[in-house]
C-alpha cells in the first residue's frame, strides 16, 4: 500500500496476488483518470487495445518512483518479460500494442485518497 492512496482491485482482491505464469515480471504504469477507468472496465484481464502514443504503452519496472507527466494514479501488474521492449532509461520499458490476447495478472490500482472511487469505478 501506497501511503495517501487507497487500493482498487479490477478483479477482486483475490485475483491480485499468487502465483504467476513463468517469465512473467511485475510492471508499474502511472496514469490518469480516463485511463484508469478503461482499466476497471475490461476487468483488467489484458492490457487494453489503443492505450499509450503510437502504438508504444510505456511501463516501467515494479516500485520505480513516479515518472516524470505521468498521471497521479498507479497501476501494477504482471507482464511477460519477453513482450517488454528497452525504454529510455534501464527501468523503462514498453510494450508493444495491441497485446489484447495476452493476458496480465496480479492487478492492483493505486488512486490518490483525494480522487473519489467512484471517479474510477462508475459505482456510487
């Protein structure tokens, strides 16, 4: 847990912590609200088609502090470590979209204690 944030769980708590697939390795992504609400929507099971610029979603490795214009809220989960491209710096990376059929694991939100769940949720 982040301190100041709160923590949103796309598929339940339940799905956000085990055992993962071999080679897979745990990325963090700052984003926005809009962003974040796209995440919640599809349930988090795979990396959302039409996310990042030109077709590249910027991650970067997991517990790397926030980048640089990048959105307040932070988005954990696993990845295979094979799909990850060399970003600008040694603990960037991206990923090359679309990526709909892989599936992700282990996926945890971090919102701001000052941005209202249901801004991200939809649920009152």
């Amino acid at each position: 847990m982040l301190p100041g944030y709160y923590t949103l769980y796309p598929r339940g708590p339940g799905a956000a912590t085990g055992p993962v697939p071999p080679r897979h390795v745990m990325v963090s992504r700052w984003i926005g609200e809009a962003e974040a609400r796209i995440w919640m929507a599809n349930g988090a099971t795979y990396v959302p088609p039409g996310l990042g610029a030109g077709g590249h979603l910027s991650v970067a490795e997991f517990g790397v502090s926030r980048i640089a214009g990048s959105g307040p809220i932070r988005i954990d989960f696993s990845f295979p470590q094979a799909g990850l491209q060399p970003g600008g710096r040694a603990d960037w990376k991206f990923i090359i979209q679309s990526v709909a059929n892989v599936p992700i694991y282990n996926v945890v939100i971090y919102v701001p204690q000052s941005i209202p769940a249901s801004r991200i949720t939809g649920k009152v």
